[in-house]
C-alpha cells in the first residue's frame, strides 16, 4: 500500500452494505441493524445527559476574554478562505478560529460548503487562496498525510471504508501516520465494545453504524490533536446517531479538539461550544449556543437574513474580541 493509499484512506473505501444484523436489535434508516451502542464497562451515558456532558467537556478549563477555553491561541485559523469547484466558487472569503478544547460546529444545508471546508482543512480540496493555520504554522500547500501526521485529522462523510479489508485492517490503515498518544487499536476497542469481537469481519458487512464507529476509531489510532468529524449523522437512524455522539465525551476526555459538521442542527447545538452557519459557500452566522436564538439559526440556515453577520446582526462582544485579537 503506497503512502498516497493509506492517506486516501480517510476519504476512499466502500459505500454501506445493507441488510446486516447483529445482536442489539437497533435499526438504522438503511434497514442495517446496529451494535454501536453496546453499553460497555465504561458505562455510557445517553441522549441529552451525554450531549451535555460533550458541551461541558469541550468547554472546561480556563474561558478566555472572550468566553473561549484554552489560552487565547486558536490550535486552527482559516483566513479568507476560497475554494473553487471548477468555475463554482465553493467556498468565498471564509474564516474561523477553533480554540484547544472545543467542539466547533459547522452548520447550514445541503450544498452549503460545510464538506468542502472540511476537505479543504484536511488537504484534500487545494485553496484558490487564503491561509489555513494549525498550531501556529501555515498548513495550506501541505499534503493530506503530512497534515495527519502533525494530528489534524478527518472522518469523511459516508465513512469511505475499505470495503474487502476487516476491521482490523482498517484500524491498521489509520495507524500509518500516528503520532505517539493514548489512542491504540485496543483502545478503540474499549470505546467500542462490540468491536474487539467483529474485529476479523469485513467492514463491507457491517451496519452504517457500525462502519461510522470504524471510521471514527481509524481516526483515533493516529492520535489527533483535530478532529474533523463531518456528517456523522448522515443515513443513520435517530438512535444511533445519539449512541455515536454518547462517546464524543470520552473522545474529548483525552485532550482532542473537534471540528463538527452536522446537518442536524439541533444535534450540532446540543455538543458545540461555537456554532458557525454557511450558505452557498458563505458565513451568515457565527456564536455560541447561548447566544444565538433559533429564530436567528432559522434566518442563516435558509437565507432568509439579508446579509452575513454575527447573532442579532451586529457583532457579538465575542466576535468582536476574536477580532481585536486578530489585529495587530
């Protein structure tokens, strides 16, 4: 498998297979039945309690002037970012700062950008211009495997297995590029308690639960610092997504930051800690949780506010110290 294979792993491999069964019973919105939410000794908590507990976990620690965690320093910055789809401009001028700590998510509809941004991050979409900054230094011409191995690291949409390899297998190809840390094959193990005992099957068999968990566990054993989760929800029913998003606090437990994309915005409100909305390649809104109201996420996400701006038109007194911060 040459360098560029085990890269592409994030972003090739196998579409879902359907029809597949296993011992919980759960059903997905392909007919799969799922075993993602096996309860494990580390005993997982669910639905809201869980997403809550995520929201608290990404935002404890010393809060910055501007209610940020960390130090102050954004651990990602894009700037100005443009991105082009052949003559489609898929992205203009977009630019965010995600602090150590955080769970930031990327919200807005289909066609928005939100994947595209994602790829770009990850090294896999070049910039027509603009600057992507990780952990200080300028990321924006580096191959997709050498932005892995500094820990900025992706789960793609639609889990992009490789299909005919086992579980294992696919782990193995997520170790290529791993830094030193906490996460092993035998630690995802233990997040995934059902994991260990499917571990020979092909991941072409597995539920669409139980290959996003894969997928998710292939991004772990390279010890990101980054995290870039994008539609973890994508095709799945109601329950597994809430099972999938019940592990985010033991992820975010060991150190990680997290770049979310999720079209459920109700899902994204209840894990983030920085919401940031786009439409047709645009930013319409940007805050926290707390301050933007759902009648302000509603305006942004169909494009029905007139022009780009942070929650209730003016700037937040966050966005506007993220700002002075940014000025020399």
């Amino acid at each position: 498998m040459t360098a560029a294979d085990s890269a592409d792993g994030q972003a090739a491999g196998s579409r879902d297979s359907t029809g597949q069964r296993d011992s919980t019973g759960q059903q997905d919105s392909t007919g799969q039945r799922d075993s993602t939410g096996q309860q494990d000794s580390t005993g997982q908590q669910d639905s809201a309690g869980t997403q809550d507990s995520a929201r608290q976990q990404g935002s404890a620690g010393q809060l910055d002037s501007a209610g940020r965690p960390g130090n102050g320093t954004p651990l990602l910055e894009v700037n100005d970012l443009v991105v082009h789809h052949g003559q489609l401009r898929a992205l203009d001028a977009i630019s965010l700062r995600v602090y150590p700590g955080e769970v930031y998510a990327i919200i807005g509809a289909n066609g928005a950008g939100k994947s595209t941004l994602l790829r770009t991050i990850a090294g896999l979409h070049r910039p027509t211009s603009g600057v992507i900054r990780y952990d200080g230094a300028d990321v924006s011409r580096l191959r997709p495997e050498r932005r892995a191995t500094r820990g900025l690291v992706m789960v793609p949409e639609g889990r992009r297995l490789f299909g005919s390899l086992t579980v294992e297998e696919n782990l193995k190809v997520g170790a290529t590029y791993a830094r030193p840390g906490p996460w092993t094959i035998e630690a995802v193990y233990e997040l995934f308690g059902w994991m260990r005992d499917r571990r020979s099957q092909r991941a072409a068999q597995l539920s669409g639960g139980e290959q996003q968990a894969v997928a998710i566990g292939r991004a772990l054993v390279a010890n990101p610092r980054a995290l870039l989760l994008d539609e973890l929800s994508l095709g799945l029913a109601p329950v597994v997504v809430q099972r999938i998003y019940a592990m985010l606090p033991q992820i975010l437990a060991t150190g990680l930051t997290v770049l979310l994309v999720e079209q459920d915005v109700s899902q994204a409100l209840r894990v983030a800690s920085h919401v940031h909305c786009l439409l047709e390649g645009r930013t319409t809104l940007e805050g926290t949780p707390a301050e933007i109201s759902p009648a302000q996420v509603e305006a942004a996400y169909f494009g029905l506010a007139g022009e780009p701006a942070s929650p209730g038109g003016p700037p937040t007194q966050a966005s506007a110290q993220r700002t002075e911060r940014s000025e020399p």
